[in-house]
C-alpha cells in the first residue's frame, strides 16, 4: 500500500494515473476528498509550521529535492502570509487572477474533479472516490464498502470508536469572509465533483 496526495494533486497527474497502471494493472486506486476550503486551511497551517519551525526555504528546498532545480518566476511570499491565512488566500487568487506562480500554493489541489476522471479513464471499477467527512462520521460503514472494494474478508469494524490518528489543533477558525470567498472559487469546481462522484459540497 502508498498513500499521497501528490498521485491526484500533480499537474501530470493524468501521465501518472498511465504510469501507475503500466507498473501493475491490477492495482486499485482510492481518493479521499475533503472540503477544498478545509483542505487549503489544513495545508496552510502545515506550512505555517514549518516556517515557525525555522524553515523559512522549506518550500524552495522541497521543489529543488523533487525536480533538481530551483524554481523560477514564482511569486515569494513573505513571514506575515504564513501567519494570517487571510492574506495568505488573498494573495493566491491575486497570483491566480494574474495567472502567476507563487510559492507554496494550496489552492489548486482542491480541484478533485480533474484527477478523478483522469484516474477512472485509466483505472474504471478499480478506483473509487470517498468523503473524508464520511468516513469521519460513519468510520465502520465506509471502511466496510472499502473492505469489499478491495476484495478482502469482511471484518467488524464496530470496535473503532472515533479516535483520529491525527487532527489538527488550530489556534484560530477560518474568517466567515474568507470562507466565503473561496467557497465562491470553488463553485464550479465542487459542482463538477458532484456530478461526476455526487459527493456534495
């Protein structure tokens, strides 16, 4: 078993999903989504980490340790971005709306729909797409509709009360007019998830 968001949230992602089924044809494929508003806070607060942690480069020496090179024309941000989400959002639909690259971007891997249909063109019946939110509130059902997914024995799953591996401890929520304006950017995007999985958001 592997498990990365960087499968769906790569630009290539449809050249991955071939490469993928070229290693192993039998493989089956599972994505999680989220709430893209709450999967762009999540990411944002993991970075702030980093930064905090005194990793200010963190990003630059990512993309160098992943692609050998430096990335040019990106947009830097700066130490007050990674403490206040609202401006960090506020600059990235800037950079988006001048179609600028900027650095540690958290916006685009929130549009699911691109890389579903790139993976069910390539995997068919072999990939299948749940909500995070469902497996939160109904974790032996959904582990249960996995467990025949996979072609597994079934297994009781009743005995898992709700404990979280990980979850994230935020020191503030989400400003009500940032919410806002990204579940407006996200509109179009969530409807084309809706209409190719039913997933809601």
């Amino acid at each position: 078993m592997e498990s990365s968001p960087a499968y769906s949230s790569a630009k290539d992602c449809a050249e991955i999903a071939k490469r993928i089924f070229r290693y192993n044809k039998n493989v089956k494929i599972i994505s999680l989504v989220r709430n893209p508003v709450d999967r762009a806070y999540s990411a944002w607060n993991m970075y702030k980490k980093r930064v905090e942690s005194g990793d200010a480069d963190w990003w630059v020496n990512y993309v160098v340790n992943k692609t050998g090179s430096v990335p040019e024309l990106v947009v830097r941000r700066s130490r007050e971005e990674y403490s206040d989400f609202t401006l960090y959002i506020e600059n990235e639909l800037k950079a988006v709306n001048l179609g600028a690259r900027i650095e540690a971007s958290v916006l685009p891997q929130g549009y699911y729909h691109y890389a579903i249909e790139q993976y069910r063109a390539v995997f068919g019946e072999q990939y299948q797409v749940i909500k995070n939110e469902d497996l939160m509130n109904n974790t032996p059902g959904e582990l249960s509709k996995l467990t025949q997914f996979l072609d597994l024995l079934q297994h009781d799953w009743s005995m898992l009360k709700g404990e979280r591996v990980f979850e994230g401890q935020y020191e503030n929520k989400i400003e009500s007019s940032i919410r806002m304006k990204l579940e407006e950017f996200y509109k179009a995007a969530n409807e084309k998830l809706h209409d190719l999985t039913g997933i809601s958001y």
